[in-house]
C-alpha cells in the first residue's frame, strides 16, 4: 500500500511539473514579439515606418519596448499621432501622417518681401507639416521684424487643408508701424550729462533728419553694442572702476516708442602712477619693448592706451619671431591715492619659422594672385608686422567680402602654420551714373569694369560720359603684376570732346591712346611710367573768336612719354583725417608728331586733425611747361586755373585773355595753393554733412604768342569762401561760396560751385 502511494504521489509530481515547464513556455512566448502589426499608413511604406521603431520581431516586449518604439515615431517628425500597444506577443501600430505643405504664401507684407521672408523660415513646399516647425518659423519671422524696428506687428500661422492629406500653409502679416526710441536716458551719471554719453552710443533718440538711418529703431544687439562703447568711454577718461548696473529698454503700451535707461556707477578717476615689464622669456631684454608702451605717468588712465601697448608689443615680438606670445596687462589700484599701475606680464614662447602658408576659401581667384600679396613665405621666420601687411595687402584687392589671417602651431613648437581664409565677393560692376557740374553741366556716365578678370587680379575697364560741356570714352587695361614682379602694366584708349566755347570759343576733340608702367620704390612711394600718343583737334572755332585761338584752329599730333613720383601716408584715400601726398609729374613730347615740349608739376597736401572732425587741408602746387626745336606751346597743352583749383573764379577765369573776346588762352606756368578746415556743424555724425571754410590762392601767366590785345599779369589772385557737404544717400553734394578779394579786372568771377553724383 506504502508503496502503491508513493508511486500515485510521483505521477502527480511529475504531472504538475510538466504544467509548469509549458506553461513558463508560453509566458517566455508572450513577452516576446511575434508580429508587428501597422496601420493608418498612407504615404509612406509600413516597412519604413518598422525601421524606424525600436523594436523588431524576436524582440522582448514590456511597457518599456512598446514606449521607446513611441518616441521613436514621434521624433521622426512624420506623424501627427501614434498609437502602440502589445497583446499575446503582437505589437499594433496606428499612426495619423502628418499632412504635406502644398504652398506657403505670405499675406500683408510690404515691408519685406516675400523672396527674402521665404529664405529665413525652415518650412519649404513638400515637406512635411509640423506645428512644432510653424511655432520655430512663426518666432523667427517675428526676430526678422523686430530687427526692422517693427514691434507691434502680429503674424498669424493659417492652415488650409486640402485632399491627399496636403495643406496650404499662410502667414497672415501685420507688420505695423516702425517702433523708434522716443527716449534714451541716464541714472547715476555725476561727470558726463545725458546729451554727451548720448552721442557716445550708437542708439539715438528718433528725430525728422533720420529718415537716412535706423540707428533710432530698438534693437537689442545695438543695446548690448552700446554698453559696450559706453564701457570703453569712460575707461579711456580714467574711471577703471566704471560698470553698467543695468540696460532696460521698455515698450510703450501702444508699442509705438521704445525708452532706454542705462544706470551706471561711474566710480572714482584714476591717474597712471607707472608701468612695468615681466617677462619670463629667458635671454630676453624686456628694456627693448619700453618704446611700446604708450601709457604716461600722471596722466588720466586710458584703456585705450594700454590696448595700443599690447598691439605695440605683440607686434614688436612677433618682429623677433615669438609668435605665440601672451602679453596680459594686469591693473593694480591704488584707491586712496587714486592711481594705478600697470604691470605687462609676458609669458615665455619660443621662437618659431613660418612651416606652411594656406590659402582656403579662393573659388575664382587664383592662389598666386593671394600668394603674391604675403609679406612671408614658408620657411621664413615669423614677423607680426609683415604678417599685419600681408592680410592688409589682401584686404586692399579688393576681391574679398572677408578675409581672416589665422596663426596656428606647426608640427614643431618652433614652427608655425598661417590659415588665410577668404570669403570672394562680385567684382564685375555695371553702374549708371546722374550728376550735375557747373563746369560741365549735367551729366551721365556708363560704367562696365571687372576688376578680377578670370581670377587672375587684371582689371578691365569700358567707361562712358556724356555731360553738356563734355563726352567721353574710355577702354582701359591693367595687369597689376606684370612678368611675375609688383610692376603695374596697362594700356588706354580714349575719345573726348569738350565744348569750350563759353571759355575760349572752339571745341576740342581728343583721340589716343598709352601705355603705362607702375611699381614701387618703397612702402609710400610709387613710380608710374607712361607713353600716349595722342590727336587733337581743334574746331567750330567761332568766326568772333580770338585770333590767338583763331591761328591754331586745325589737328595736332602728340608723342609724348611722362612719369609721375607719388607719396602717400593718408590713413584713407576716401576720408583722410590724417597724412601727407606728394607729386612729381614730369612730361616730353616730341618722339613723333607736331608737338614739342617739356612740363612738369610737382605739389603736397597735408591733413592735421586739429580736433575729432576738425581737420585742416594744406595744399601747394605748381607747374610749367616750356617748348623747343622752335616750336609753340598750343591752346591745348596749357595750363588753366579756376573752378575747382581756384575757387571763387569761373573754369579758366584765371590768366592771359584776349582783351576784346574776353577768350581764355591758357597759360605756360601757374602756383596756386589751398588752406581748407573741414568741421562739424552740430549735426548727428550719420548725417554726414560737414561745413568748409577755405582760402584759395594762385596765378597763371605766359604764352607763347605777344601781341596787341593780351592781357596778362603774373600778379596772385585770391578768395576766400564757405562750403557744405553732404554725403548723401543719392551721392555725394558740394556747395561752395567763395568772394575773390584779390583778382585783376579782366578776371572772370564765379561766387557759387554745385556738384552732385550718384551712381547706381
């Protein structure tokens, strides 16, 4: 019996068991994924959108599988909603696509048009909709706006849906009217009243003249910009101390002004009590940079200062091949006595060679035309003052939006490696120009020139002027490193007619062409050499006319070789404040053809900057020509003074006349000198305009004929005048008034010159 039990308790055992070993199967079996199952597809393929889950059949599924394969699909972007749920080892799948953008329009803008709105939003036709990338658009679209100054503009996102699961995709605009600063104001400012630290920042304050700007439209860059310069303002008047306790810009309720306050804490006023040099670059005499620092002894702090002196020393390093270093200025304050020092502190680098020299960015432009303008090649020592050259050189092509000059280590500690990375830019131009002269009346001009033709730096200029008094034609070549070397090469052909029968009664025609050669002497001087040959002719000669002009009426061959010695140290051709030119133009015609002749002309002009905008011009020149081999200097190679080169008399007002015609027959030698002060007339420094006021000084004498009827004194003319410029949106104007005070009285008087230019 015993053993009858134990055997119906083994069988019931082993039954259990085996109840347990299928039914631990089927658990296993249903935590794993046996199909995946996907619907509400309709663009895109189910097996696509399995690829993108996280999870595939033989995968284990728990509530961890079934959300991550949520996110997946959700973060893909596609779908508007998605569904995943798992049952006996079957994963479902319901999704809802997102639509497609069929169209995107922009409704109620003006202000900036469609092209350029269209450029700055992510979204794009045949994409996919999400309103997570209309939010993003819609925020972008309201930066680009404010960046106009238009804060009280709105733009609504409008969705139109159409069949196929599509949608038209609208942004309905208000743009509002411009938000200007009514008003900027100051707290805590005890030294500088508000008008001055005003004029210190580059926000303003809106007013009726500053329709040509928008420095008077909010814009929170500007507003960081600003605490900037008002940061750098008062540390160069010595307040090392100075901060900007806070920067508030408010929006009026009717969003239609902006109020700006900046509180500041000016702090005490320091002077300079020293400065000093540690090194810790062994075998180095830091005395050698004593000439670099430009700060002095008990005179007001200025950061300024100490900025130049570390420009100044880096440079004077990087001279001696250390072209790594770190000069770090450290200010210690002395608050009781209130001074300070500065102490440089120059850490140890070694000295380095130029291993490689790369020229990145260049599409069009070829690299030698780069390469030709580095001061430093591979292999030679490294110099920061030819380096600053270098990119400098780059910069005055001309050829590039942007250049960066970028100093790397080498392979070596003592070599380095120099990135030149370039951005091109169009060199073609196409301009018309518009103007008027009151020597020549109104005129328009015809530009086309490639400056950069075919990447190789060469210039190509085809121009045209058509004015009342004067027509002209121009074609003109130049090959700026000619046979591999820093020599200019070029050639011209030209026509010109002028209309000088109100001054001299005939016309002139002009037809030639030359050759000419440039290079340089040193970093300021120049030498250009030229050949012309040239026809001229003289015609229409009024039947009334002088007979001084009327015996040289007819056509006049010229062969002539000239050269001209330039110096230049203007800190900018187009707006000098500072520096001097000099000029020697020499010429002897006679290779050839009619005319028989030498000339030359030399003069200086110096710029003083008496004061900020306040800059006085000084300007000598003079000049003679004298004939040989028995011939006459003609009408035509004169010189004539008046108009622009002495103001306050007509063009050609000046010099030998005939006395009954009143025609102006040039003159062989002439002088003249300028002294003009260029200053601000209390207007906004954007507006551009400046007052003149001037003396002119000069005298023109000598031809060759004698006669009855000339009249000729070699006695100084003079005048004295006002002037205004504007340099406007449309071009530059100049309006000058000028009173002769000394003059002879067959001189011809002109009181008011006008010009104006624009070119588009």
């Amino acid at each position: 019996m015993k053993f009858l039990t134990s055997a119906k308790s083994y069988s019931l055992y082993s039954m259990l068991f085996l109840m347990m070993v299928a039914f631990s199967i089927d658990a296993f079996a249903a935590s794993l994924v046996r199909k995946i199952e996907i619907s509400g597809s309709e663009r895109i393929e189910q097996s696509t959108i399995a690829s993108y889950m996280d999870l595939k059949v033989g995968d284990k599924i728990d509530d961890n599988a079934t959300d991550n394969a949520l996110k997946s699909l959700f973060a893909t972007g596609l779908f508007a909603d998605v569904k995943v749920s798992s049952a006996n080892g079957v994963v479902s799948v319901s999704v809802v696509e997102n639509p497609v953008i069929n169209l995107i329009e922009f409704e109620g803008n003006a202000a900036i048009k469609d092209a350029e709105l269209l450029s700055e939003i992510s979204l794009r036709k045949r994409q996919v909709f999400t309103r997570a990338k209309v939010r993003s658009d819609v925020a972008r679209l309201y930066q680009i706006y404010r960046r106009q100054g238009r804060f009280s503009g709105s733009i609504q996102p409008k969705i139109i849906r159409l069949d196929q699961n599509r949608v038209n995709l609208v942004f309905e605009i208000h743009e509002g009217d411009i938000t200007k600063i009514k008003s900027i104001r100051f707290v805590g400012n005890r030294n500088y009243d508000d008008g001055k630290l005003r004029n210190v920042i580059s926000s303003k304050e809106s007013a009726w003249y500053r329709f040509i700007s928008n420095s008077d439209r909010y814009d929170p860059d500007r507003l960081s910009y600003d605490q900037e310069l008002l940061k750098d303002f008062y540390l160069s008047q010595g307040y090392a101390d100075f901060q900007i306790l806070s920067a508030i810009s408010e929006l009026s309720n009717d969003k239609s002004d902006f109020y700006l306050t900046f509180t500041v804490a000016e702090g005490s006023r320091y002077k300079v009590s020293g400065s000093k040099i540690n090194s810790s670059i062994r075998n180095f005499d830091s005395n050698v940079l004593d000439s670099s620092i430009v700060i002095r002894n008990n005179k007001w702090y200025d950061s300024e200062d100490v900025k130049n002196s570390v420009q100044k020393m880096t440079d004077q390093l990087g001279d001696l091949q250390y072209a790594f270093v770190d000069v770090r200025p450290d200010i210690i304050k002395d608050r009781e006595s209130k001074t300070l020092s500065v102490v440089f502190t120059i850490k140890e680098t070694p000295r380095v060679f130029v291993e490689r020299v790369n020229v990145n960015g260049n599409i069009r432009t070829l690299d030698k035309v780069i390469r030709r303008e580095m001061e430093i090649v591979e292999a030679d020592p490294f110099n920061r003052s030819k380096l600053a050259k270098s990119e400098q050189n780059i910069r005055n092509l001309d050829f590039f939006e942007n250049v960066d000059v970028q100093v790397s280590q080498g392979s070596a500690p003592d070599k380095t490696v120099v990135d030149i990375n370039l951005q091109e830019k169009s060199t073609g131009e196409l301009s018309i120009g518009a103007g008027f002269s009151s020597s020549d009346g109104p005129l328009a001009d015809l530009r086309i020139r490639e400056r950069n033709l075919l990447g190789k730096g060469q210039d190509l200029l085809l121009s045209t002027t058509i004015a009342g008094e004067k027509s002209e034609f121009n074609l003109a070549f130049t090959e700026p490193y000619f046979l591999g070397r820093d020599i200019l090469a070029g050639g011209d052909v030209f026509h010109i007619t002028r209309d000088l029968q109100d001054e001299s009664s005939f016309d002139q025609k002009r037809s030639g062409g030359g050759l000419r050669m440039g290079y340089p002497l040193s970093d300021n001087w120049r030498q250009t050499l030229r050949y012309k040959i040239e026809r001229n002719e003289i015609t229409d000669v009024s039947s009334d006319a002088s007979r001084f002009v009327i015996d040289q009426a007819g056509t006049r061959t010229t062969s002539a070789v000239s050269q001209r010695l330039f110096y230049d140290t203007r800190d900018s051709s187009q707006l000098t404040t500072s520096g001097t030119t000099y000029w020697l133009d020499t010429e002897l015609a006679g290779l050839g053809g009619n005319a028989k002749y030498l000339s030359a002309k030399t003069g200086a002009s110096h710029y003083y900057p008496l004061a900020e905008r306040w800059i006085l011009n000084v300007l000598a020149e003079t000049g003679a020509i004298q004939s040989y081999a028995d011939a006459d200097v003609e009408i035509n190679e004169r010189y004539f003074l008046g108009g622009h080169s002495l103001r306050g008399f007509e063009r050609s007002g000046v010099g030998p006349r005939d006395a009954v015609t009143k025609d102006s027959l040039g003159g062989n030698f002439f002088y003249r000198a300028t002294a003009e002060m260029s200053f601000p007339l209390g207007l906004p420094k954007e507006l551009g305009i400046k007052g003149h006021a001037f003396t002119d000084a000069g005298s023109l004498w000598d031809i060759d004929e004698v006669g009855a009827g000339l009249l000729e004194e070699n006695s100084i003319r003079a005048s004295a005048g006002v002037g205004l410029s504007w340099k406007s949106p449309f071009g530059p104007i100049r309006l000058d008034f000028a009173i002769p005070y000394i003059k002879e009285d067959f001189d011809e008087e002109e009181h008011f010159r006008f010009d104006f230019g624009t070119r588009f």
